[in-house]
C-alpha cells in the first residue's frame, strides 16, 4: 500500500514499465497552466485524503493520506493504479460516480465503508468521499479532484446519539407523564404516547407554538415560563390545568428543562408534565372527610363548633342574636340493633336529609355524633321562630321511613340554647343546649326544651345522684321492699312486688323515682338490677318453699337488662342457685320494650314464659299501648296504671278505659291487676267492672321484708291487711 501511492510528482505505471504520457487538453479545450507545485505541497499536509484523475479517470496522483485506505490495483486502461479499498459493489459505485462526475461536470459525493481495512482500534473505517470536477480556463472538465474524509469516529457519535435518543424516546414512551420538546422557537417537536392519550390534538400537533391550539387555561403564562427556560437556562417548575381530551381540566405540575446544544447554548426545552388530580382529589376529600361528616355528608363537631364561634363573633360586633338546637332521635340505639347497621346507616342519612329540608335557609345543620346533631338558627333567637323549625323536624321525622320493605318512624328530642340569653360563649351555649337535650328526653322524650337555670340545677342533682350511686351497692345501701297483691273478691293474698328502696348515706333515703331514671341513663341499672333480682328471687324461695299455697313475687326488669346477651341464661341460673321455682317469679316490664324492638326480646319473653316465669306489663296504657304486641308476645298480665284508678270516680273516661282494658285482657285470657288502690269505692268499682286483683295503700304500702313476713304473711288468708 505505502508503494502503491507514492505522491503528486510519480505517476502511475502503464504495463511494461512505460510512464503515463502528460495528458493534454480535449479538442477545442485550451490547456490550463495552473501552478499545482503549492497546491500540492499544501495537500501533502491535510488529514483528509485528496487525489486526482485525469479526463479519461485514470489515477494521477494523491497525497499521502491515501495511503492508508488506498490499495494497489489495475487503472481503467489497465495500469497499475491505487484504487479504494471498497467491497465490489460500492467499487462498482463509486466507478459510476466518477463517469458521472467527468460527464457532467457535476461534483458527487458517496459515503463508503472500507473493505478489508480498519482502524488501530479494530474498527471499521467509514469515509465521506466527494468528486469535484476540474475544469479548463474554457470550462471542459479535465479532470477530478477527490477528498476523502474520515467520518467513522462521526458516525459513532451520531450512531451513539440516535440510540441514545431511541433509549431516551423508549423511555419517554413508556412513561405516564406526558413529555414534549419544544425547539428554540418554541414549536412542538416531540410529543410522547401519554401526551397523545391525555391531550387534544391542537395542543399536540407538531410543528405548532404553545399558542396555537392551547388547552391551557392560561397559555400566555405557560408560554412565559417556557421563554424564562430558554433565556435563563434554569428549570421552571410550576402547576397548570391542562384540558384533556375531553375538555375536562386535569391538574399537572410541570417540569420544564432547558435543553443545550454542542455549544453550551440553550436551543429547546423538554417539558414534563405530571397529572396529581386524583392526589388533588384525594387531598380535598381529605380535608372534606376532616371537617365533615362521611355518612350523612353534613359538618361534623369540629366544622360546626367553628360556624358556632364566628356567630358568637358576629354577636359581639355586630349583636345578632340566634339559636342552638341540639337534636337527639329517642331510642335510636334500639332502632338501630332491630335493622342492620347498613339499614342503620341509611336511616340516619335519610333522617340527615329530612333535617336539612326542615331547616332550610333559616340556618345550618351538622352531625355532632351517633345520633346527635345540631342546627345553628340564624338571623334571630325568637321562641316563636324556634318552635316553628323545631315543629317541621319533628313532623318530617314523624313521617315513616322506608327501609328494605320495612318503615319506621323517628322521634327527637329538641334542647335549645339562645345568644344571648342563655350565654354568649361557645362552651357555655353548647352546655346550656345539652343540658336543655337531657331534659327533654328526662322528661318523657319527643320534647322541646328551652335552656333555663332550673334545667342546670336538675342536671347538677342528677350528676349528685350518678356519683352518691357508684358504690352504693357495695356500701350496702339498697335494700327490698314488697308491696302486697290481693284477690278484693276473696280478701286473700295473691302475691308480692319487690320494690327497691335506696339509703344513701350521703344523700339520704332517696326515692326510685329520683334515682331509678338516673340509673338508666349511666348504666348503673344492669348492676343494680341484678343484685334486685337475687335478692328478690332468695325471698321468694324463703317464703315459697314447701307452702302449698305460693306467694309469687314481682321483680321489674330494666330495659337496659334486656341488653345483656346472655339474660336468660343469667336469670335461670340465679333461680337454680337459690332453690327458687319459675312459678314463683314473676318479670314487670315496660310497654317501651316491646314497642321500641330490643333484638332478642321475642325469644328471652318466650324462653322465660316457657320455664314457666309470668309476665306482666306494667303501667298499662301510659302511651305505648298497641293491641299488635299482646298478640305477638307471652303476655299473662296486664296492670292497669295508678293514673286512671285515681280519676276513676270523677272522670267518665278513666272509667271508659279501664272497662275496655279488662274487656280486651279477658279475651286474651290475661289476668288483671289495678295499681294504686286507696279507697273502698275504687275498689268497689273495679270489682264491678270485673277486676278483682289490686294493690294499693288501701291495703298496704310497700314494707321492708321483716315487715312483711311479720304482718301478712302469717295472717289468714281471708282478712285484708290494715
């Protein structure tokens, strides 16, 4: 090779050792007379390879550069001439482009690859050659300048650029941020797949300026931080509501990301942009979730005690009065448990509703917890205008709900607190509203109740009964009485009731009905209870056990016991341990326990009634009276409520009542017991209308158990008890 090219001023050898004569000019063609001795020392000194042919495209000459990729072969008139080394078909085109280049007069260029040569590296050596066509001073072409220039460590980098941006692109691709280049002028240039998803197709046409078919909601301001990118070379970071592709906004944060050239200098911008609206929407249900409540949808006790304190300002700086209601469904816990807690759930978010209509404008409503809510009245504090919204929540709740084919109907009671009357403090008002709530359901439930200071002091004395209550029982301060039964027919003693009575040493004797309320509502009723149904089941097994004639005994069961899962079983377990026969018992219960539907109450009254315990309704008729669940139930007695024997010689309606209660109990065949007997001619009464069982003062109040083993029970049966 190093022979085959031996410089400008050796030419190539013809066969049989003869020189190449100097070529001269075509016919008609002047000879040019160019001084190639500089040219040619200059040539000597490039990195690229320059060579020449003549007009017939036989090899002349080359610098010495070529004789690195030129090999010895045969010239076209069969000379001994260096040739490219090159596989035989890009020889075969690089022979066309020579004929091409002395024909036309027109310069070419070919990019070749070398064969059978390479680098001191081992690698394949890549050359850009061009043709210039040499011409006479009148323009014939006599000959062919060639250069040849090394670009394989060229087409590496750009090899190694191009997979560099395929990577990148893959990369881009597969990427659920949407990703766009921006050139220096700002048009789009690049748009990844997640952009084609996410964007219309103004905004992600290529070619096209951010102006030109935005989505933005402000594309002046997108464009600005796009130009800021350019200019200053510094990312911009910033969040935008892009409009997808169905014109819904979509938040984004943005990424802008100058991109730089071989220069330094910043000539695009890649943007990416992020979608965070389901994070946004998370964090605003978030928020919502923290000041709202998640059932019912309304301001839960947190939101509403800050709508509470910015009336209280709005009081002290500008006067206005208005009311707090504090909402609480009577019995709801018993609803509740006789539905499911999914049915539960939509019967407090139906009522939720239910209250919000009530209110309307004239103020706002929000869930404070379980089933208490509140209202706050604005624009005034009259009573007048209380009464009237507390009217439509009671008249909407008392319309029946419709759940799984079942209705029910809700009652509430209503505590109200006004600023500023009752106090103009945000603690005080909420005191004063839930002290007003506690007397309303104290009082009989389904009640309105105004704030007022008696309601404080009746709720300071119950707080001195709750805690005179906590240890009673272990101090020893309860204790039986028993109240006798008679047949006022036969003068004979029927039977017993247990009635507790309570000797506080702090608070001193103090009546049930003071503390037996008190009881209920902390719960202390279930202990309570259970040491009155020992007691009272010990008695009837002293005074029963081998007596031919029994003296049953009648214990009063709390709603709250019925609670207790495993009552039945508690219950029996006490009469087995104390020796005491079912048929010596027998269980008093409220109307509201089978009115309200505790769960399980069917099955323990027929579990007891089956055992062979009687039950009996106490205070029949008060106002929960249903003829449905004499039917439904094992009821085998009915007493009639104090409060119409005391009228029954004056009101013509008590008498009326009465008579239709022992109507309907002889056709159930159930037995029939008057409370609250004081006089002969009460008893003379009921007699005639067919009840003959009654207790009363006229027979005797309730005494203490030593009393009553001492006075009635040794007496004859046939006498009455002074």
């Amino acid at each position: 090779m190093r022979d085959a090219v031996k410089g400008w001023n050796d030419a190539a050898r013809r066969p049989g050792g003869a020189r190449a004569k100097t070529l001269g000019p075509k016919p008609g063609c002047a000879r040019t007379a160019p001084d190639r001795r500089g040219f040619r020392i200059h040539a000597e000194h490039l990195a690229d390879e320059i060579f020449q042919y003549d007009a017939k495209g036989r090899f002349v000459c080359g610098n010495a550069a070529c004789r690195r990729y030129f090999k010895s072969g045969r010239g076209r008139d069969g000379a001994l001439a260096p040739t490219p080394a090159l596989s035989p078909k890009e020889a075969l085109a690089y022979d066309r482009l020579l004929d091409r280049v002395l024909s036309t007069g027109e310069q070419g260029r070919l990019d070749v690859r070398l064969c059978g040569v390479s680098d001191q590296d081992g690698q394949a050596i890549d050359l850009a050659i061009e043709l210039h066509p040499e011409r006479s001073a009148a323009g014939c072409v006599e000959g062919v300048i060639g250069v040849a220039r090394d670009v394989s460590a060229l087409k590496r980098a750009i090899a190694a650029a191009e997979t560099k941006a395929r990577e990148f692109e893959s990369l881009f691709e597969v990427m659920p941020d949407i990703v766009i280049r921006y050139d220096r002028d700002l048009r789009r240039i690049y748009c990844n797949s997640a952009a084609e998803r996410a964007l219309p197709t103004p905004f992600r046409a290529l070619g096209k300026r951010t102006d030109e078919g935005a989505c933005v909601d402000s594309p002046y301001e997108y464009t600005r931080r796009l130009q800021a990118c350019l200019e200053t070379g510094r990312p911009q970071k910033f969040e935008v509501a892009l409009r997808d592709v169905a014109g819904e906004p979509a938040h984004h944060s943005i990424l802008m990301t100058p991109e730089f050239d071989s220069a330094g200098a910043a000539s695009g911008v890649l943007a990416i942009g992020r979608d965070f609206s389901d994070l946004l929407k998370a964090s605003e249900q978030a928020r919502f979730l923290a000041s709202h409540d998640p059932l019912t949808g309304l301001p839960n006790r947190l939101r509403f005690t800050e709508t509470l304190s910015h009336a209280v300002r709005l009081h002290v700086t500008h006067g206005e009065e208005f009311a707090l209601l504090y909402i609480d469904f009577d019995d709801f816990k018993q609803i509740n448990d006789s539905f499911t807690h999914e049915l539960g759930d939509e019967l407090l978010r139906q009522a939720a509703l239910r209250l919000c209509v009530s209110v309307g404008e004239a103020g706002s409503a929000a869930r404070i917890g379980g089933d208490e809510f509140a209202v706050l009245l604005t624009g005034g504090a009259g009573l007048d205008a209380v009464r009237k919204v507390a009217a439509r929540i009671v008249a909407r709740l008392d319309q029946p709900f419709r759940l799984a084919d079942r209705a029910t109907s809700l009652t509430a009671s209503i505590g109200v607190a006004r600023c500023p009357y009752d106090d103009v403090t945000v603690s005080g008002l909420i005191n004063c509203a839930d002290a007003a709530v506690h007397a309303a359901k104290s009082s009989g439930k389904a009640k309105l109740e105004f704030y007022s200071s008696e309601i404080t002091t009746r709720a300071v004395e119950r707080m001195r009964l709750a805690s005179a209550l906590q240890n009673a029982l272990e101090r020893g301060e309860f204790e039986l009485h028993y109240q006798p039964k008679f047949d006022m027919v036969d003068r004979r003693l029927i039977g017993a009731e247990a009635l507790a009575r309570w000797n506080s040493g702090e608070l001193g004797p103090t009546p049930p009905s003071k503390f037996i309320g008190v009881a209920e509502e902390t719960g202390q009723i279930r202990a309570i209870g259970r040491w009155i149904v020992e007691e009272a089941v010990s008695v009837a097994a002293a005074w029963n056990r081998g007596r031919a004639a029994p003296t049953p005994i009648a214990i009063n069961l709390s709603n709250r016991q019925f609670e207790n899962p495993n009552m039945f079983e508690e219950f029996m377990a006490m009469l087995e341990r104390r020796g005491c026969s079912p048929a010596w018992i027998e269980v008093e219960i409220t109307e509201s326990l089978l009115v309200d539907q505790f769960p399980r109450v069917p099955e323990i009254l027929e579990k007891l009634h089956a055992a062979g315990v009687r039950i009996a309704i106490d205070d029949f008729g008060t106002g929960y009276s249903a003829l449905s669940y004499l039917n439904r139930f094992p009821i085998d007695v009915l007493k009639i409520d104090r409060s119409f024997v005391s009228d029954l010689q004056t009101r013509e309606r008590s008498r009326e009542l009465i008579k239709a209660i022992v109507s309907v109990a002889r056709a159930l065949r159930m037995e029939i017991i008057a409370e609250g007997v004081e006089t002969q001619e009460q008893a003379e009464i009921l007699i005639d209308y067919g009840c003959r069982f009654a207790q009363g003062y006229l027979y005797s109040k309730p005494v203490s158990q030593g009393d009553f083993e001492r006075r009635i029970l040794p007496f004859p049966r046939g006498a009455a008890v002074a």
